[in-house]
C-alpha cells in the first residue's frame, strides 16, 4: 500500500510550547489530509480535514486556534499543537487520501505521533 | 453514531482461521465495507474493502451477505502478529467522505 510518514514519531515538551507535527504521502498526491488524536483505550477521533491550498475543516469541539494545520502542498500536511497543555498529550495520527497509480482512491495512514506534554 | 457494530472483542488460536463479524444494517447502496486494523501503538492498517461481491487478497478474505446488511472479515491463518483491533467501516468510495472510527474488535491471537 501507499506509504505515508510522520515526523516525529515522539515528542515530550513542557507546557506552554508549540509542538509541530509533519505528516507526508511518500508515493503518491494526497488531495486530502486527515488528522486525528487517540486517547488511551479509545478508538481514533477525527479532528480535522484539509484539502490542498484550503482552510482546514475542524470537527465539532476542536479548537482551530489551538491546533492549527497546514496543507501547504500534495505530500505535505502539518499540525501545530499551539501553547500545549498536559491535557493535549496523546497519539496523534495523520492519514492521507489520494488517486493512486492503479487507479484506486484510498486513504493510508501515518505511523502516529506520541505527544506527551509535561 | 456509528455506522457499524462489532464485538468488542475475540479469541483466536494462532494457525487457526480469525472470522470477525461487523453489522452495518443501515449500509447506503453506494457505501463500500471497508476494514482497517491498528496494532498497539502504530496507525491503522487498511487491510480490504468490498461493495457487495466477496473480496480476497494477501492478508484476508471479506465476505458480505446478499443483503449487505452484515460482513465478516476473514483472516486464514491468524498469527500472533495479527493481534490488533479490527475496525469495520462503511463510506462512500471516491467521494470527499470521512472515516469515521468505532470502537472495533480487539483480537487477540494465542499462542
């Protein structure tokens, strides 16, 4: 399948601080890019959409000023978790939807971010 | 509200054939089945999806019923490595619609 890659993989800071994630589509265009966040022991929540060149589109409850995002090109979508608290600590997952050489449109994602904010 | 209903979790016997049931009563003719998994710690695994035909490829087998009311993926040969929740989701292929999680099927796998 399509390879899609985070970076970093795990990021420890204190409070306060902005962390930024990358999420990139290694082996194909990705006109679509999802971010969600997984707590401990609960399945994956979806916190945002973004479409290349556009505005993200934030699910209910999920503060655009706090975690702003970037879709600044086909392969490359970035989270920036601003002013981070303990209560933003958590696995963070990036996925990417995109034509295919073979023709398919699926969405594939990321190995996962662990923030863990002190 | 999900789309979809799974058993929390399953046992398997490892060498053993994993059947994982999902029901998806109020499936849209135009809304695929589609499976990904999430082994601890790691971002999910597409693994197959189908529409109303039955699907094969090198990891699993998906089997949905004439009605589409309900699927169930297959695993042949399950090994410890296949240890994961299994999600089962429905959604429209191609189109600009979002995966929505449940909270899926923990398998675990013994040796």
């Amino acid at each position: 399948g399509a390879v899609v890659s985070q970076h970093p993989s795990r990021v420890i800071c204190k409070s306060g601080t902005s962390v930024k994630i990358e999420c990139r589509s290694l082996d194909f265009q990705a006109t679509t890019m999802f971010w969600y966040r997984q707590f401990p022991k609960q399945s994956l929540m979806l916190m945002a959409t973004s479409n290349e060149g556009s505005k993200a589109t934030y699910e209910q409850g999920v503060e655009k000023d706090k975690f702003l995002i970037n879709h600044a090109s086909l392969t490359l979508s970035t989270l920036t978790v601003t002013s981070a608290h303990p209560e933003d600590s958590s696995f963070y997952i990036c996925s990417a939807r995109g034509q295919l050489a073979g023709g398919g449109d699926e969405q594939f994602f990321g190995p996962g971010t662990r923030l863990t904010v002190l | 509200d999900a789309k979809t209903t799974q058993p929390t979790s399953m046992d398997c016997a490892e060498g053993r054939a994993a059947n994982l049931p999902c029901n998806h009563s109020t499936i849209s003719g135009n809304e695929y089945v589609y499976w990904y998994r999430q082994i601890h710690s790691q971002g999910p695994q597409y693994i197959i999806h189908g529409l109303k035909n039955n699907e094969t490829n090198e990891m699993a087998s998906l089997i949905i019923t004439e009605d589409r009311k309900s699927s169930t993926l297959i695993l042949p040969h399950a090994t410890l490595r296949d240890t994961a929740v299994y999600y089962c989701i429905v959604r429209v292929a191609g189109g600009s619609e979002k995966l929505v999680f449940g909270k899926g099927t923990k398998l675990t796998v013994n040796p």
